[in-house]
C-alpha cells in the first residue's frame, strides 16, 4: 500500500523512469506513481535519494548498475509507503498532465532485431512466394540492423513522412513514400557498459539492462523494398523510431518472465540458457485518424499480440551483439523487431495486417488502410501483467516540399 494516490498499471509495482523540465527549466528525473510524478532532482537536495538520481537524464543512474538501480527502487517504495514520510515527500509530487516529458536518455546506440519467427515468415511469403520463407540464417541468430540513434524520438512527436527513392515500372523516382507503415515493438535500455572486445555471456546479459519501453520503428515500405538489397535497411528505417516518455525498470517486469519458446536446432553455445528470460507483456497497435479525431472517437486497435512468443530474447539479443567484440554503451536501445503472432489478428504491423496493400484493412470511420495517410495517430500500448509499458503515440505529418 502506498500513501500516495495510485491508478491502474502506475503503482508500487511499476515506478517508471522519465524526464521532464522542473520550474527552473532545468530538465530532472521524474518517477510515475499514479497519475503524478515524483520529481528526484528536489529529493535529491533533500538527501533522500542518491546524487545520481539529481542528474538532467538517466545516463548517471543507468550507468551505476544493478545493485544502485535496486537501492533506488527500494528507497523511492519506502518513502512512497512510509507514512513518516510522506510531509517532505508529497511536496515534490508534480501531476503528470503538468510535465512535458523529454526523450528520457541520449540514446548511444539502436539495433533493431527481426526476432519474431512469424512476422520473419509473413514476410517471406510475401516476397519470397517460391522460396522457404525463412532464410537459412534465421533460426541460427538474431537478425538485426544497426539503425540511426539520433533520429529516436518520444512519444507525441510528429512523424514527417520521409522521401527518398521508390522503385517504378520506369525506375527509380524520388518523393514522399507511398508506404508508410508502423512496426509495434518493444525495446531494451542498455544501463551498464561493457568492455570493448569482451563479449557478455547470455547469463550475464539482463545484468546489463536498465529497463524497457515500447518502440515504433516507423518504416518506408516503398523506400525499403528498393534500397535494402544486398546490404539491409537504411533510409526507409532511419527517419524515426519512436519510444516511450517512462522507461520501466526491469525489476518491474519480474513477474512477467517465462520461459522463451522451444528453438529448433539448437542455437550455438553462446546462444543458450536455461533461465527464463521472456516476459509475457500484452501490447497493442491502435490508429486514429483525422476523421475520427475531428468527431471525437476513441483510437481503434489494429492488432493485439503477445510479446512472450518472440523467437529471440534480450538476453540472446546481448549475446549475439557482443560475441564479435562489439562493446555495450550506457544508453543503447535495442529493439525486439516487429511483434506478431500467427493469427491475423495479432499481426504488428500494416505491411502483415493488410497483407502488402492486397486486403485493405476495414476502419470504423469508413475508410480503410494499406498504409498509413497524413493525419493517421498510431498509438502502441503494452501491459506486464499488473504494469502499464508508457504509451507511443506519433501523428503522421505531410513530407516537406
């Protein structure tokens, strides 16, 4: 119990990180409970919490590791449960709707994976129709791209639609995509360094996690299908990803973990565990668009799906990524890759649910989607048992001249 007022998925159990401008306009840590925010940067000059909790971002506290990040957590619950406590505490709660949330950490760098065995299939069958849709590399390693960490934005900022060139029956013509479409993922915020050159085992991988928020990795369809032959993604990825304002500390998803699904074959040795490393969050893709914003209906959800059937799991993601050498950054940001499941209902992205622009998908204003249209609201929304992930929102905007 808590003395402070609590809703559904914000409570003790959660406590997720963010920042936001304080009255001086100096950006500071805040932490949700409820619909309000306890602003670190004022319980630090009470000497409440530790000096790195007073920092301007997260990178201070992200790069302190695991048993800082645990003595945080329980120092933030016993203030919030104490009674004694709650005349020096409450002064420093700020309400949410009050706040203007930041990119919560510089991002250092982003990797993108392609860990679910079924958007991976759909995918292939739409493109390979006459070949095995799964590549001969998939079940082997986690398939991922480096992406441009310095297009990664928070919730509620617009997305410009991106030009670049879209392949003809005449070749090649640059302009705006025609297919603009969302990927509903979730991702992992590096806390903890590693040595350059020293791989971290898959034991030792979720050591290195700080926590997780949802991501939309915003994709240029048209744009991608022309340039990612023979090296992978590029400027049909690289305009936006968006993330979520809280960043929810591992610790939070705890009750969520499972056991990640059977792998056939079996993956190298530096890719096996026994522990459960898979969680089982509930996230969702919603839309709205103009029409339905100007009359006033709620976002309509496109897809639901279960983040626990990815192929690959965070920890396997670490592994692969540092078996090279490749060092961790405080700061990196990993994300799953598209999450989909096997039913059509569970697809996660517009590319999948309207099968390639062949069965538009039917909305509640009359309209329907292939792809996304200027003025399209995409929301992503996720749920670890009692925990709320913070919610991805991103309005598509009309592409410059």
């Amino acid at each position: 119990m808590t003395w402070a007022e609590t809703t559904p998925g914000f409570g003790l159990d959660n406590l997720p990180y963010g920042v936001a401008p304080g009255p001086d306009g100096r950006d500071r840590i805040v932490v949700r409970i409820g619909d309000a925010a306890l602003d670190l940067a004022g319980l630090t000059a009470e000497e409440l919490v530790p000096p790195e909790c007073g920092a301007m971002d997260l990178v201070p506290l992200m790069a302190a590791g695991p048993e800082r990040w645990a003595e945080v957590r329980g120092i933030l619950r016993n203030l919030l449960v104490e009674e004694a406590n709650r005349p020096v505490v409450e002064p420093w709660l700020v309400p949410v709707d009050d706040l203007e949330l930041r990119l919560p950490f510089p991002v250092a760098d982003y990797v993108d994976f392609y860990s679910s065995e079924a958007h991976a299939t759909n995918v292939g069958r739409m493109f390979r129709p006459d070949d095995e849709p799964l590549l001969p590399n998939w079940r082997h390693l986690p398939v991922g791209y480096h992406g441009r960490a310095g297009t990664v934005v928070v919730s509620g900022t617009p997305i410009r639609r991106p030009v670049g060139q879209r392949p003809t029956d005449d070749g090649p013509s640059v302009g705006p995509t025609q297919r603009l479409d969302f990927e509903l993922e979730v991702g992992f915020v590096v806390g903890t360094a590693s040595s350059w050159g020293r791989p971290v085992p898959v034991d030792e991988a979720e050591g290195h996690l700080f926590g997780a928020v949802l991501l939309d990795d915003w994709s240029a369809r048209d744009i991608q299908a022309w340039e990612y032959r023979p090296l992978g993604p590029f400027l049909g990825k690289s305009f936006a990803t968006s993330i979520s304002a809280w960043v929810v500390p591992m610790a939070a998803l705890d009750p969520v973990r499972v056991a990640g699904p059977s792998q056939d074959p079996a993956p190298p040795e530096y890719l096996q565990s026994d522990g459960d490393h898979a969680f089982a969050i509930d996230v969702v893709a919603s839309i709205r668009t103009q029409a339905m914003r100007d009359r006033g209906d709620d976002a309509h959800a496109l897809t639901r799906t279960d983040f626990r059937d990815m192929y690959w799991t965070a920890a396997q993601q670490v592994a692969h990524l540092t078996v090279n050498g490749a060092s961790l950054r405080t700061g990196d940001l990993l994300g799953s890759g598209t999450v989909s499941g096997w039913d059509q209902a569970t697809y996660g992205s517009l590319l999948e649910l309207a099968w390639n622009g062949e069965h538009p998908v039917d909305l509640p204003d009359g309209s329907t989607r292939s792809f996304l249209e200027d003025g399209d609201e995409v929301i992503l929304t996720g749920w670890a048992g009692d925990v709320a992930l913070g919610p991805v929102a991103g309005t598509v905007v009309e592409a410059r001249a």
